[in-house]
C-alpha cells in the first residue's frame, strides 16, 4: 500500500525543486537580456562612431584632394618662375 502522506511530501519537494530550477532559469534569462541590451546599446554607439568617423574620413580626403590640387598649382607656378629666369 501506498503511503499517500509520504507520496504527496515526495511530489511537493519534486514541485519545490523545479519550481527553484525554473526561477533560476528566469533570473538566468533576466540577466542574459539584461546583457544583450547593453551589448544592443554598446553596438548603436560604435555604429554612431563609426558613421561619424565616416564622416570625418571622407572631409580628411576631400582636403587632401584639395591640398594636392594647391600643391600641383604651384608646382606649376615654380615651372613657370624657373623658366623665366
């Protein structure tokens, strides 16, 4: 014969023991989410920098371009003044 105070105390620790499991597996899933949000948030920074960086780089060769078209003007210049003398 079943010892039914026995069999419910038994199902009662079972239910305790993954009612325990199931919360750590929430606080796991809480911190994960947690974590992802900030590696979310640390990605839409970078994302930021790098379009601003972006930016920076194409001003940087536009005034390169510039630099070089000033250089190749009075590298000319200097032709024409050394070949006039």
């Amino acid at each position: 014969m079943i010892d039914l105070h026995a069999e419910i105390q038994r199902l009662l620790a079972l239910c305790g023991h993954h009612e325990l499991q199931w919360r750590r597996a929430a606080a796991g899933a809480a911190s994960a989410n947690k974590a992802i949000r900030r590696l979310q948030a640390k990605c839409h920074r970078l994302e930021d920098t790098n379009t601003l960086l972006s930016a920076e780089v194409e001003k940087l060769r536009h005034e390169a371009h510039e630099a070089e078209k000033k250089i190749a003007r009075l590298s000319l210049r200097i032709l024409e003044l050394w070949g006039g003398r």
